[in-house]
C-alpha cells in the first residue's frame, strides 16, 4: 500500500510541476486559420509560445503573440503586434498602416494576412492583460520548423 501511495505522491507531484511548467514558463499550441497566412499555414502550425517575455513587459512591435480573443474568452487569437503602449510612455508606437491612438497597457493586433483577418481593425485596441504569450518557434510541420520571427509588416492596409 505504501509503494502505491509513494508512486500516486509522484505521480501527483510531476502533474504539479507540468502544470507550472504549462502556465508559467512554455506551452504549446497550435494556429489555425487564415489570418497569420504565410507565416502559419491555413491547416495549422504546432508552435512554442514563451511566457517570460510578456511577464517582463519586453514584448515590442513585431512580436507574434497568442491572446485571449476580445471578443469570445474562450478562444485564443494568434496575431502580431503592430502597435502598442506600456503605461507611463509619454508616446504611443504609431500602427504602420495609419495613426492610431493605442491606449496606455494595450496593444494594436492585426494578422499577417490582412484581407483576410479579424484583428485589431474590428475589436479595436487590446489590453496587455489578454497576451498570452509570445510565439518563438514552430515545430510543425517539421520541413519549416524554426524561430518565428519578429518583423514589422510592411503592407498597406486596404479598408
């Protein structure tokens, strides 16, 4: 009986410990949709999404963040930033496609397929709190795993 409840004791302690690992420090997800098309593909891209960069308040424009959506909180989105505004900043970072205000602890986020994304452009801006995590590498499909990359869009946004 005792080697039982020694091994469930294990048991229960790694599960603590994964579910730690889980919120606080690494998880990983998948990114479905059209909106993040050609950085992710329409099927679906298995990616690593770090914590510790939005817990620092590091993220910066450019960045590939998961969010909780604005608009349904039992999904996540899987966007870039392209616009954002830490408190205490004495001006916010201009979206490039146009002048918009992005409030203090928000972030302006729009997919990289831009005719074909429901983004900051619908929801408005997002508050910081939503972020998840940053997205940092893909690891599916195997033939185009490697770091995802912070850029700057550099399209023109059609209305």
């Amino acid at each position: 009986m005792r080697e039982v409840l020694g091994q469930a004791t294990g048991l229960l302690q790694f599960g603590c410990l994964l579910h730690c690992f889980h919120e606080h420090i690494l998880d990983v997800t998948i990114c479905i949709g059209p909106s993040m098309i050609p950085t992710f593909n329409l099927e679906g891209d298995v990616v690593l999404v770090e914590f510790w960069t939005t817990r620092r308040q590091k993220l910066v424009n450019g960045d590939v963040v998961v969010a909780k959506s604005p608009t349904n909180p039992k999904q996540t989105v899987c966007k870039r930033i392209c616009g954002m505004r830490r408190e205490g900043e004495k001006r916010p970072d201009i979206n490039p496609h146009g002048v918009v205000q992005v409030p203090d602890g928000h972030v302006w986020l729009q997919g990289d397929n831009l005719p074909n994304s429901t983004d900051s452009r619908h929801y408005g801006p997002v508050p910081l709190a939503l972020i998840r995590g940053k997205v940092f590498y893909k690891i599916w499909p195997l033939g185009e795993a490697g770091v995802v990359e912070s850029k700057l869009m550099n399209q023109e946004l059609k209305d």
